[in-house]
C-alpha cells in the first residue's frame, strides 16, 4: 500500500530535550516536505526536498532541522524544543511527475 | 511573499451546494490547490487547477481565474460526511509544486 508513514505519532517531551520525528514513503516520490499545523494559522511549511541531499526552507524553519540521505526517509530535528513548538506536523512527498501531495497521519508534539 | 485569503468557517445543509471561495496574491503563480481535511485527520487532495475555468469531479468542482486572483471549490448534494476543513493553497514558479496553504474554511452541514 502506498503510504507516508510518521513516528512518533504522539510525543510528549521537555524544553531543551532533542527529539527527531521520523517520515518515510514507499512510493519513490522526489519531493518530500514537513508541515505544521496550529489554530488559525493553517498549515505552514517547515522545509522541503527536491531530492537526496538537496534541502531548503520553507516559512517556519526557526528551531527545526532535517536531513535528506536516503530518498525514501526525511526525518525532521528538534535540537532544542521550546513550548512554542507544541503543534500537529505532518510530512508529505510527491512524485516528479504528479501534483497530489500524499500526506502522513501527523504527529502531535506537546512541549511543556 | 504569498497572501492567501480564504472565509474562516461556512454552514450549509444537507443536500445543498455551497461554494467556497479563495483569493491570492502571489508572484510566480504555477497553480491552485484543494484539499480536504476532516479533523484528527491527514489533508487528501481534491483538486490541482492550473488553468482558467471550471474542472469537475463527481460532486465537488473547482474553478481558476488567473486574472482575478481567485478560485471556488462547489460541493453539490452535500452530505453530512462533507462537513470538514477546506484548505485552498498555491504552488509558485521553482518547479517544486509543493503547495503553500491558506488558513482553511471550515465547513459544517446540518440536518
């Protein structure tokens, strides 16, 4: 089955503790990105891939770091979670030659 | 930078149709996007217009004016199953059609 798969899924942690949330898809898509999701400001893009080893920021990369070394993963880095990191990231890829983003079940992120 | 502008939230009734509305001001614009989001839930893709005019699928259709800067997604014969968030969202020039999105209308069909 085609999917975009995400853990933790759930993840309750402290400030300053690094954490790494992990994404990866069975489809071979090219690009892959991390959105986060909060009341009233919609989803917004961390960073994005086009491909293997080629990242760039979105919006809201402040505080968030990832990597690109395989094609099929793109996890996203907390050095240092903060409270204002508290919210619903999801991960997303697309294949070269489609439009649709198909997009993982979320993780929500609680920093206290 | 993008501005996206879409309504906050929208009532209808079962069985009704209901258009929902997205303005943008963008430069680079490639294309328009929507996606359904039910809540807890992962976004799913309804719709990708590129050029002007109107594009149908089953009961939802989008429309694309270039020009005006504007876009609707119409959901004819809603059902209850309807009632979700509507999330309207660009991609720009750079060939990565990954989407920026507006903040999302949310829909809630009654009885």
């Amino acid at each position: 089955e085609a999917q975009v798969t995400q853990n933790p899924r759930y993840l309750i942690t402290v400030t300053g503790k690094k954490l790494t949330v992990t994404c990866s898809q069975n489809m071979n898509h090219e690009y892959m990105s991390w959105y986060r999701q909060d009341p009233g400001l919609g989803l917004r893009q961390i960073y994005y891939s086009m491909n293997v080893e080629v990242t760039d920021k979105g919006d809201v990369p402040e505080g968030y770091k990832v990597s690109r070394k395989e094609k099929r993963n793109f996890p996203l880095i907390l050095e240092s979670p903060s409270p204002n990191q508290t919210s619903l990231y999801f991960c997303a890829s697309r294949g070269q030659a489609t439009y649709e983003q198909y997009f993982g079940p979320g993780t929500r992120l609680t920093v206290t | 930078g993008q501005n996206i502008d879409q309504p906050t939230e929208m009532t209808a009734t079962e069985g009704a149709i209901v258009q929902i509305n997205c303005t943008y001001q963008t430069s680079g614009f490639n294309g328009l996007f929507w996606y359904q989001q039910h809540a807890g839930e992962a976004p799913t893709f309804l719709s990708y217009n590129v050029l002007d005019g109107l594009e149908e699928k089953g009961r939802f259709s989008s429309f694309l004016s270039r020009s005006k800067g504007y876009s609707y997604l119409l959901l004819k014969e809603l059902q209850m199953k309807d009632s979700a968030s509507y999330l309207c969202a660009v991609s720009t020039s750079g060939g990565s059609y990954i989407p920026t999105f507006g903040r999302g209308t949310s829909l809630i069909v009654h009885p």
